[in-house]
C-alpha cells in the first residue's frame, strides 16, 4: 500500500489534532512523527523547530474565522467578532497558552484578523494610537474570558465543581457574608449559563466604555 507523501499541510494538520486533544505540553517531533509515521527529523525539515509549528499551527486554526465585513454598527460588528474570536479559543483551548508565550505570533490568517478588528475600531472612530489599544483591550477580553473556562480536555484529574469549592471554602468565607451569598448562587447556577452571560455582560461594559471614550475625545475636540 502506497504511504501518503508527507507535507507541511499534513503536519500542521496533525499537529492541531494533538493539540486539540492534549495540549501545548504534549507537541513534539517524536508524537508527531508516530502520528505521521514518520521520523523525528522529517518534522523539523517541513515546518522548523516547535516555536514555528505552534505558530504554524496557530494561523492555520485562524482560518476557521469568517470575519464576515457585513454589519449595521461598529459595535454590532465588534461584538460578532469577539463572539467569534471566542469561539475559536473555546474550540482550541491551547491559543491561550499559545498567545501567553509568544505574543508576536503571526502569518497571513492571523494578519487578516488584526486588520479586521483595526477595521471595526476605525470603523467606530478610533484613530492613532487609540485604534490599537480599542483592538487590543477586544483581543485581551476574550483571552481572559476563555482562559481557565473549562478544564483542558487532558486533564488527567477530574475538576472540583463551584459547589464543591464551595462547600471546601466555607470556614474561610464565614467573616465574608456577601462573597459567601455570591459564591454560593454561582454554584446553583449552571456553568455554561453563567459562563455565556458573563462574557456577555463584560463585552457590553467593554463596547460602552470604548463609546464613551469617543464621547469624551468627541467633547475634548469640540
């Protein structure tokens, strides 16, 4: 039977599949080239040392964005974006650790992605140094959100709940009454509720705060 001819599509590929299943830590050469069927050194020949596949790998998953240019409102945009963004980091929890340890990770598909966000925040009013730091305080909202969300999917111990947490913290929450109330509906809340009406609740505070910089930029102008 004739072995499919290796490629840097193919280990990119791979290397999201193990990434996706067991982490950051878990990529290597040696488990890519078992996954492969290939050697070790046939990795480093098609995509360079595992700082250049992590990043390789972190555009190719950025494709996944459709970035759609449609849309009535800056804001209504921006918010589809960082909903968006977040689904991609939710799919592939291991962009956080990706982002955290090299910032200046990049490649077409991740260029096409800043220069959206530039695009919605200009689109918006933003200019200078104030549109780069609208895009970011986006981009960094969504990776705080997602960041420790959910469990890794190769955790190898299972996660305590909020109300087993809870239950665990309680003699050191007792001089705290109101942080006890709140822990304690968090944890007769279900978590994917919580979760979604969170972020929710942080991304409008952020699109109101960037519109009320521009209010006050708009005043300080007049």
């Amino acid at each position: 039977m004739a072995t499919e001819r290796l490629d840097r599509g193919r280990v990119i590929a791979a290397a999201v599949t193990l990434l996706d299943a067991e982490g950051l830590d878990a990529l290597s050469t040696r488990r890519l080239g078992t996954a492969l069927n290939s050697s070790a050194n046939a990795m480093y020949w098609h995509v360079g040392n595992m700082h250049n596949l992590v990043g390789l790998a972190t555009n190719a998953v950025f494709a996944e964005l459709e970035l759609d240019p449609r849309g009535t409102s800056w804001r209504d945009r921006l918010a589809a974006t960082a909903r968006e963004l977040r689904g991609l980091f939710t799919r592939h929890h291991w962009l956080t650790a990706a982002f955290s340890g090299n910032s200046r990770i990049h490649g077409p598909e991740i260029v096409r992605f800043q220069d959206h966000l530039l695009q919605v925040c200009q689109q918006a009013g933003f200019e200078g140094f104030d549109l780069d730091w609208a895009g970011a305080a986006v981009f960094s909202y969504v990776i705080g959100d997602v960041w420790g969300q959910s469990p890794a999917p190769h955790a190898a111990t299972p996660v305590d709940s909020t109300a087993d947490l809870v239950e665990q913290a309680k003699a050191d929450l007792a001089d705290y009454p109101l942080l006890l109330e709140r822990y304690t509906a968090l944890a007769e809340t279900d978590p994917g509720v919580a979760n979604e009406a969170s972020f929710e609740f942080g991304l409008c505070t952020l699109l109101d705060g960037l519109q009320a910089h521009l209010d006050h930029v708009g005043v300080l102008d007049s």
